[in-house]
C-alpha cells in the first residue's frame, strides 16, 4: 500500500478521522429521526413539514456521504453500522413515542444545535491540534448547512403558535426595542 504524504502525520490523520466519524454518526442519528418525523407528523402544519423535513433529508444524505469520503481522502474508513454510530455519537435516539409536530420540530433544534456546537469545536481541533485546514474548513461549510436547516426550524416554532387540534394560540406580544 501507497504510503500517504499529505502533510499529516498517521496520528493528525487519525486524530481527524475520529472528529468525522462522530461527525458521520451524529448525521446518521438525525436523518433517522428527520426520516422519521417526516413520515409522522400529522396536523395543520402536515405538508409544510413533510416538504421541509423531505429537503433537510435529502441535505443530510448529501452530507453524510461527503463526510465519509473525506474520511476516505484522510486514508481511514468511516464507521458504517448503526450500532457503531450510536457508541460514539452524541445524539440520542427518541423514544417510541410519536411527539407533536411542534414538539419534533423543538427536537430537531437542539440536534442541530447540538451537531453545530461539536462542529465549532471540531473545526478548532483539526485547526490547532491537527494542523488539517481543509479538515476544518470542509466542517465550516458543514455547520452553516446545519446552521441554515437550524434557523429554518426555530422559525417554524417562532412563528404563530398551533394546537394539536389545529386552533390557534393567543399571540404574545412582542416589544420591539427601543433605538
């Protein structure tokens, strides 16, 4: 076999490697529940999720198989069983129970969220530890898609509240701020 020279010792590349792959098994946990809570939801706000959770899907997808073949071009393998990604990811599994829609939409928040803090500090460490710019700028464009599909689901939960029986909240007032 070819003996990598890309500038990284064995333990950066591996070092990184091991970044990716709880990168690669967070992904993994959070298109299973995206998959899942876009065949669940029901209610008034049914087709804006189901189309909104069809797209962060196929985003994630996209996204997990980038991950793994840079794991690749580091000349390691990403793990690829379910098993193996929930030793090491981060994020949990939900329970059976199927949540409300705004309920799912809360739950997938703070996945992102927490995806997008362990990818700042990710970046970090392929930048000052690892010495991998390309490590870390590939995480860059990572957490700002993550950022992106966040944003748009805490505006879901933002906007006017709706009850399981599709009745509509009492709005809060907002003050604006004073200049």
């Amino acid at each position: 076999m070819h003996k990598i020279n890309i500038g990284l010792t064995e333990q950066q590349r591996h070092g990184v490697m091991n970044l990716l792959n709880q990168d690669l098994a967070d992904a993994n946990i959070l298109l299973v529940k995206t998959k899942k809570y876009h065949w669940d939801v029901v209610g008034p706000q049914f087709r804006t999720l189901h189309k909104l959770w069809e797209e962060h899907y196929q985003e994630l997808t996209i996204n997990i198989d980038k991950i793994a073949e840079r794991i690749r071009t580091l000349g390691c393998y990403p793990t690829g069983t379910m098993a193996g990604f929930l030793k090491i990811a981060t994020l949990k599994e939900h329970s059976d129970k199927i949540p409300t829609a705004t309920k799912m939409v809360t739950q997938l928040v703070e996945d992102h969220e927490q995806i997008i803090r362990n990818l700042r500090n990710h970046i970090d460490q392929c930048s000052e530890e690892f010495h991998d710019q390309g490590s870390a700028d590939f995480l860059t464009d990572l957490m700002e898609k993550h950022e992106e599909m966040a944003w748009m689901l805490r505006s879901f939960i933002e906007g006017e509240a709706v009850e399981p029986d599709g009745k509509k909240q009492p709005a809060a007032t907002k003050v604006p701020v004073a200049v």
